[in-house]
C-alpha cells in the first residue's frame, strides 16, 4: 500500500540530537555550515531556514517490551512502552510494517497512548504521487519528498540536505545548492514535478543511494499533532 498514517519525531529533536553527538561539525572542506545539516555554530536552525518534515525522521517502531529486553541484552539499547505495544498490536492485525498506518482510528490510539511523549513526535499522513487515496480532510499539504515508501523511510532529500546518515552528501556543500534553495520552510518540494526533477538529479551521481521504488511522496500534517 502506497499510503498511510506514521507517527515521526519532530526535526528539532532530531536536529538537537545530531548536534550534540558533533559528527556534523568536523568538516574540513567546509569550516562552516552546509544546507541544513546541523552544525555547532548554529544551535538552533536560524529563521528562515527550511527545516525538513518529510518521512525520514526515526518514525515510531512497533516494539513489544520482551523484544525491547532481548535487543537491550544484545548491546542494542531501546525501550518499548505503551504506545509501540499497540503499534505491534496494530501490525500483527492488519499486515502493515514498519510503523505505516492504514486507518485514522489506529493512529489516533496510538498518538493517544504515547501520553507526556508526544511533544517529541507528530503524525503524518504521505502518499505516492499516483496513489488516488485521499488525505484526510483536515490536513495541511507539507510538500513532496524524494524517498521510497517500502522497507525503510530514506529520502534524499534527508541524507544529502539535512541528516545525512547513510551516503551523505558533498562536503563543499555545493552540488545540492540551487535545489536547497527551492525547498519550502518544510524542507520539501511544492510540487511532485521539482521532486522528481531533484531526485533524477540526485541519482545522476554515483555514490547515491540505489532503489527502484523512489518516486514522490506527498507529505501532509494533521493540525492537532503539529503544536
């Protein structure tokens, strides 16, 4: 299924996190800061600079605590609680993965059962350009993401202009320039058009990431979740 609800952490928690580990602030081919990537001259994004709300932000995992107990044994540290218990609950039931949500009843239970955890997350509703199935009606349109909707959440617009965790980005911070500059406050793309354009561009280079699934995902807030 090519659309669905997900439960994403907000990018000032992901930003603060990158932030305080440094791995961002150490670049000598660019003393300063690059795109959006987090960087230790700059503690907070400044005003006016987009600040990315597409898939990619470490969406909540379903995680039941006997899972959580083993993978903590094992030297992966992590914590289930109530509200990645009902996410599990939720997949079991209704075939969906890694964290994707068909129905706005389900998402809402979840959301719910986060408690005090909220202020650290915000639902989305996203769908592939083509899919016909309609946002909800209350939600506000964020912009089009260059990513793939199947497996994992990575977007390149993420890795290569504002948390780059897997094939980075350049390190003189020029060859994503001009696309950086047409990005919204969201960090996204107004159109699925400009989306695609960037991400053709993006694949043009070699050492990028490779998956047949990419395309455009439109990315849409519900307003109860965003403040």
């Amino acid at each position: 299924m090519a659309s669905g609800y997900l439960i994403v952490t907000r990018f000032s928690v992901l930003y603060d996190a990158a932030l305080r580990s440094g791995r961002y602030s150490d670049n000598p081919r660019a003393p300063g800061p690059i795109y959006g990537i987090p960087h230790k001259s700059r503690p907070v994004p400044p005003e006016g600079l987009p600040q990315y709300r597409g898939i990619d932000r470490e969406p909540l995992d379903a995680l039941i605590f006997e899972h959580a107990r083993l993978f903590t044994e094992a030297g992966f540290p992590c914590e289930a609680n109530k509200a990645t218990v009902l996410l599990a609950e939720i997949e079991s039931t209704t075939g969906r993965e890694v964290g994707w949500v068909t129905a706005s009843e389900d998402i809402q239970r979840v959301w719910n059962a986060l408690g005090e955890n909220q202020d650290k997350y915000e639902i989305i509703f996203a769908k592939e350009w083509h899919d016909r199935t309609e946002p909800p009606r209350s939600a506000q349109f964020l912009g089009s993401d260059a990513a793939y909707f199947v497996s994992d959440y990575f977007s390149c617009i993420c890795d290569a202009l504002f948390i780059p965790r897997w094939h980075g980005t350049d390190p003189e911070g020029t060859l994503f320039q001009p696309y950086f500059s047409r990005l919204n406050p969201n960090g996204l793309f107004d159109t699925n058009e400009e989306a695609m354009d960037y991400l053709r561009y993006y694949l043009s280079f070699d050492w990028t990431e490779r998956d047949e699934n990419f395309t455009s995902i439109e990315v849409y807030a519900l307003p109860d979740t965003t403040t």
